[in-house]
C-alpha cells in the first residue's frame, strides 16, 4: 500500500459510531434539613433575634417568636433548606456568633 493510503478499522463501529451505555439516573427532590437553633445561658436574646434577621431574612416579629422559642424550649427550627444551603447558614451564622463573643449553637438535621 501507498502511504497515503487510509487503514480501514479492523472491525465496522456498531451503531454508525454510538456506544450504548447503560445509566441508572433517579430524579429526585433533594432532602430537606432543618437548621435548629439550640439555647444557652450566654447568648443574648438580643444577638439570636440579629442572627435570625441577617441570615434567615426573618422579620423583626418571626425573628422575636423564633427567639422565644428557642428560650422556652430549648430549641427551635429557624428555616428548613437543601443540604448546602443548610449547612452554609450553620457556618456563617456561628463563624459571626464567634467573632462577637458569643456561643450560640446551631445545627443542620435531615427532615
């Protein structure tokens, strides 16, 4: 053969060129998790309700009724959200907590 001659391929592809590949896709709502703010005997009520404002975008009276929630029973649910969005709130809200001095808790719980 020439050398500018073309090899033709040793076997014909199937399909005019397409594989077939199996994918086994679930479509989906993504789990919901809800972040729960949890009381303590140092954070102020004050500082909560802030909390509450700046980073759940809640009302100065949903911020209030969440707050006393939380002082009354220990705990209450300040928004429920997909996983990372969840946990981005926990982490931003508790890094501000930190710089201010303050041990506030939150955690993000599958609902």
């Amino acid at each position: 053969m020439p050398p500018d001659t073309p090899v033709p391929p040793a076997e014909p592809p199937d399909h005019d060129g397409w594989s077939e590949v199996d994918v086994d896709t679930k479509v989906g709502v993504p789990r919901r998790f809800k972040v729960i703010f949890h009381n303590d005997d140092y954070t102020t009520m004050e500082f909560v309700v802030d909390c509450l404002m700046s980073f759940f975008n809640k009302s100065v009276t949903e911020a209030n009724y969440i707050m006393l929630a939380v002082h009354k029973k220990g705990s209450a649910v300040a928004g429920v959200y997909t996983r990372d969005v969840a946990e981005t709130k926990v982490a931003n809200t508790m890094a501000y907590a930190r710089e201010n001095g303050m041990p506030l808790l939150l955690t993000a719980e599958a609902e």
